[in-house]
C-alpha cells in the first residue's frame, strides 16, 4: 500500500476525500464498439479536478465495467499516488480475483447478487461472519485495505472490527429517500450513531448510494468521520449538464460547505 495513503487506521484527519465511481461511463460506453467514452480519460478528468479516487464495481456480467477496465486505471492511478483506486463488489464473486491481480489501495466488500441493477443492502452479522473472515485476511495480507458495506446499524460496528475490517461504508440510501422529508432527522440520526460506534470501534468510515449535490453536505455535517464518499449515478448526471470537471469541483464545493471552509 502506498505509505503516503491512510491505512484507515489513523484518526480521521481533514475534509472527506471524493471517489468518483465511474460505472455509468462505462455502461454509456458498451452502447457501442467505438470505446467512447472512455473510462481512463474520464478518471483522468475527475483527478485533475480534484478528485481523491477513482470507484469502480466490475460485476460478473461486464454489464458496465470490464475487467480491461481495471487493470487500465490501475496502471492510470499509479501515476497518481496521491489518489486511491477502489474496487467494489461482491468477494463471493468475481471481486477477489481483481484484489489479487491489481491490489487496490482499498476494497468494498458488497453483498450484491449477479442480477442486482445496484447494491441495495448491506452485509448481515453474524450470518456473514464466518465465510467473510479469510476473504478479509487475504486482502489486508495482500496490502488492501478493506471496507465492508454495511446498513445504519450501530449494534453491528463491533462485529466487523472483531471481524478484521479497516472500514466500513454507510449504505445511503434510506437517507436520500428521506432528505427533505420529515423523515430526514430521525433516518440520519441512525447514522450519526452508526458513525460513532465506528469510531468508537476504531473503524474508518466511507458512505455511498444516492448521495448528490442536493444532499451531500447535510449528510456530513451530521455524520461524524466520514473519509470518504464514492458518488457515481448523480454525478455522472450531474456531468451530463455541467461537464465532468465543473461537477467534480461542484461536489467538492459541497463537501467544503460541510467543514465550513470556503473554496
């Protein structure tokens, strides 16, 4: 692991970093044989304008990124060692075939099935404990760190720091849903508090699903800790209207907005 990177040990330090997942490139890109647009140049495109990672969840199906895919932006993010490269999926799957060949700076452990049209929940404990266990010892063997996607369950922090795990990401979702509504406080309590157990628990912390321009800074205002956010769908969309590297900056300006500091 590039020792210039966080291990997601270390206390959490400054601004929440911005991974842009890039599935949606990819999915527009195999519309067509003409290799446009290209996944490398768009992660090129987000790190120039600030983005700390690049996401990407290769599902077995190839339905948007391909195994091609990965092993390009590997060798594109090792000309970038102060970003990280993260590879989502399911290690049942097809996941740990990519840990192994490209080492990752980070892997997302998510419970998806092959039919899945997007993650929609996260891992179960302690249903899930045992067969997680080596799959979590091989990746940090290996040098990658590991976040397990995981629903708003504060109970369930200990059992994934017991497990081995360097980090957890939130699964998003339900907060979307509520963001606006009269709903939002108390949905977003429960991950203020699934937060802190983390932390209390030594984890690191990650969030992902649906979070947007709309919602992002609210999010980590409330929600202590947070490392990282990998947004993909929405700012993708977002892109289509404003170009890649404005959305960037734009996502970025929200999660400035959170820490109060201007940009």
């Amino acid at each position: 692991m590039n020792p210039l990177l966080t291990t997601g040990l270390d206390p959490h330090r400054g601004l929440t970093a911005l991974s842009v997942n890039l599935n949606k490139v990819a999915l527009l890109r195999n519309t067509r044989a003409l290799g446009i647009p290209s996944v490398t140049r768009a992660a090129t495109m987000a790190l120039e304008a600030g983005a700390k990672g690049i996401t990407v969840h290769p599902r077995p199906d190839e339905r948007h990124i391909r195994a091609h895919d990965v092993h390009e932006l590997a060798a594109l993010m090792a000309q970038w060692p102060q970003a990280e490269f993260n590879i989502e999926g399911n290690p049942f799957h097809n996941l740990m075939d990519f840990v192994r060949a490209v080492r990752p700076h980070q892997c997302t452990f998510v419970p998806d099935a092959t039919d899945q049209a997007t993650s929609d929940h996260g891992w179960s404990f302690p249903h899930d404990a045992q067969r997680l266990a080596p799959l979590i010892a091989e990746a940090r063997a290996l040098g990658v760190r590991v976040s397990l996607f995981m629903d708003p369950l504060p109970d369930a922090m200990r059992a994934v720091s017991e497990l081995g795990a360097d980090r957890v990401e939130l699964y998003t979702e339900t907060y979307a849903r509520a963001h606006g509504t009269s709903q939002q406080a108390s949905v977003l309590a429960r991950f203020t508090a699934t937060a802190q157990a983390a932390l209390r628990e030594g984890l690191g912390l990650n969030a992902g699903h649906d979070l947007n321009r709309d919602n992002l800074t609210d999010f980590l205002r409330a929600v202590p800790g947070v490392q990282e956010v990998s947004i993909g769908h929405a700012l993708i969309a977002d892109a289509l209207e404003l170009g890649l590297a404005e959305t960037v900056k734009d996502y970025l300006r929200c999660i400035h907005a959170s820490a109060g500091s201007p940009r």
